[in-house]
C-alpha cells in the first residue's frame, strides 16, 4: 500500500493545516467552481488563513461538474502567468480532479490529446485538496477524471506525481450540500469501497476501511435525508467517502465506473447516479467471482444482499433512460477499451455492456 497524502480531520482542520502550508509554496492558485466554496464557507475560511501565513494568492472559479480538458489548459495558462507555485483545490470531486490534472499540464510540455497518457509526465506542482462534498474521495488519490468536449468522452488517468500532499477535510464545509448532492456523492463513495472488494488488484488491509466505510454510509446517508444539517452524519459521510478514496488509490476502479462515463458525458447523468443506476447489475454480475469477499462484508454487517438492494430502492436509484441503440453501439468500445477494465474480477463481453446499457 502506497498513500503519501498528509490527511487533516475535523472541524478545525483548516486551522490545523496552518503550520503545513508555507513549506508548499509563496503563492497559491485556488481552484473552484462558481458557487460551491463559498456556499460552503470553505473559501472564507481559507483567504484570511493565508493571508495571515504571508501567502499570496490567485483565485480560478470556472471549474464545471466533470471538468473539461478544455478548461484545464485554460488554467494551466493562468497558473503558469500568475507565477505560483502551488494549486489548492476547493469543492468537489471536479475543483480537485481539475487541479490534479492543471498541475501536470502547468508542469510538463503536453498537448491535449495526451493528457490521459501518464507516461507524459515527470514533475508535478503541489497540491492542497479540502473537499466540500463526501463522494470522490480524490483528496486522497493519484486519479484525475476529465471529458473531452469535442468528442464527449470522460476518461481518467493517473500518476503518483498529483497525490496531494495536504487533504484538509471540515465535515461543516459539507452541510451546505442539497439532498440530491449528497445523496449522489454517497453513492459514489459506496461504489468505491464496493470497488475495493470486485477489483483483481483488492487488498485485505484495506478490508476494515471497506468495512467501516459501508457501515458508516448505510447508517447515516438515511439519517441525512430528514436531517441535512446533521453535523455527526456530515462527518460520518465524509470519513467513508476518505476510505473510499483510500481504497481506490490503491485498487482502482472497474466496470462500475467505465459504464457510468458515457452516462455521464452524453446523458448528463451526475457521477455518482450513474454508478448508483447500475450498482445491483454490476453485483449480480461480479458476485460469482468475488462471493467469499462480499459475504464477508455481508456477514460482518448483518446483511444480506438483498437486504443491501432494498437498502438502495429507498433511495430511487432505479433508471428508466431508455438509452438509443446508436449510443449503446457508440459507446461499448469506450467503455471496452477503459482502463478500469483491467481491474474487473471477471472477463466482461461486449454483450454483457450491452445488457447493461439495456437494463437502464
């Protein structure tokens, strides 16, 4: 196991990231969307800490949901005139996705047709990372995920260059959050713990993360529903979707994520539904092959797999996308070719994508 990322937990977890901050840099590029870091108060928090560190800094808020190759050149150009020298993410999974791959391109000589070819890059500029939602769990991964907009592809890659040095995770940053955000970024957090047991490169040492991850996301995602400002759940949330982080940086992902790309880049699909949607198939699918593992985790929590997809029908993650043949045909290569796929327990058809896609 390999996580060189320094992790900073709990309510006052910007406040104790003062001390790590100036060795990283003398002037930050912050990265985010239009809305989310101030909505959550992280960006209020954060300017008058650095400021009161010495740290200059330049802000970029033009990071959309799944963020665009396009964009991040932009940015790359940005950082590169506004002489920092390192880059603090502030949102979601994309801010931080965004900043992970800004800091490659800002760094080494890419074009944009290479950006998903890791081999490219042999530097990196530092990364902070403070999330503001419990999903992705990139503050703690080497994964950088992006769409290509003239081609409506969303691919990811990866480098141990753009782990981040520093996760600084506030629980509160996420009370702002509206059902539909949390519940979607749960999902993607339970897919990636999920993950960490159907993928050919699992680890048993990540196993009690896994355990621990699940228990906490069935337990308090309901509790969020009636009680969104419940700061004891926002926490518990956002303590699983770090272990589901953890877990992916060490076993990546698989077909539950490659399947939900397209989804997501065609369909507009957000992230973590598009892995929610397919989640029973892909179990029934995987459960041959990974039985021993997943009854385990069954057996540890007092359920069973049935129990776990009516667990996931309370929350109406049933789609009904009646998706165009055109698409199916047009996307099983994408989805054949991904990188995610090495990782699958089993060896995956193109007829088996196709029922998938089906299915929704």
């Amino acid at each position: 196991m390999f996580n060189p990322t320094r992790v900073i937990f709990g309510s006052n977890a910007l406040e104790n990231s003062r001390k790590y901050l100036p060795a990283l840099g003398k002037k930050a590029f912050i990265v985010c969307g239009r809305t989310s870091a101030n909505l959550s108060g992280a960006l209020a928090q954060l300017l008058p800490l650095l400021d009161d560190l010495g740290i200059r800094y330049q802000v970029f808020n033009e990071v959309s949901e799944n963020p665009s190759v396009e964009t991040v050149f932009q940015a790359a150009q940005i950082f590169s005139n506004s002489q920092s020298d390192f880059l603090i993410a502030c949102g979601g999974g994309s801010p931080i996705d965004a900043t992970k791959a800004i800091s490659l391109v800002a760094a080494n000589s890419v074009r944009e047709e290479q950006i998903f070819d890791s081999s490219f890059y042999t530097k990196a500029f530092p990364i902070v990372a403070i999330p503001t939602t419990s999903g992705t769990g990139s503050e703690a991964t080497p994964y950088s995920v992006l769409t290509l907009l003239k081609s409506k592809k969303k691919a990811g890659f990866g480098s141990e260059l753009i782990f981040p040095k520093l996760a600084i995770c506030d629980p509160s940053f996420s009370l702002s959050l509206p059902w539909n955000v949390t519940l979607n970024s749960g999902i993607d957090a339970l897919s990636h713990l999920l993950e960490g047991i159907y993928s050919n490169k699992r680890n048993p040492l990540l196993y009690p993360n896994i355990l621990s991850g699940f228990e906490l996301i069935l337990k308090n995602l309901p509790i969020l529903a009636q009680d969104p400002h419940n700061l004891c759940a926002r926490s518990a949330m956002m303590q699983a979707a770090l272990y589901g982080g953890i877990t992916i940086a060490e076993t990546s992902t698989t077909l539950q994520h490659s399947i939900g790309y397209p989804l997501t880049s065609v369909y507009n699909v957000p992230h973590g539904l598009a892995n929610g949607i397919v989640m029973k198939q892909i179990m029934e699918l995987y459960y041959p092959h990974v039985k021993v593992e997943l009854d385990w985790l069954f057996n540890k929590l007092s359920l069973t797999k049935r129990d776990f997809f009516l667990w996931l029908d309370e929350f109406g993650l049933d789609a009904h996308l009646s998706l165009e043949d055109g698409f199916i045909t047009n996307r099983i290569p994408e989805v054949m070719t991904s990188r995610n796929m090495a990782n699958n327990p089993c060896s995956i058809s193109e007829k088996e994508v196709d029922a998938l896609f089906r299915s929704l």
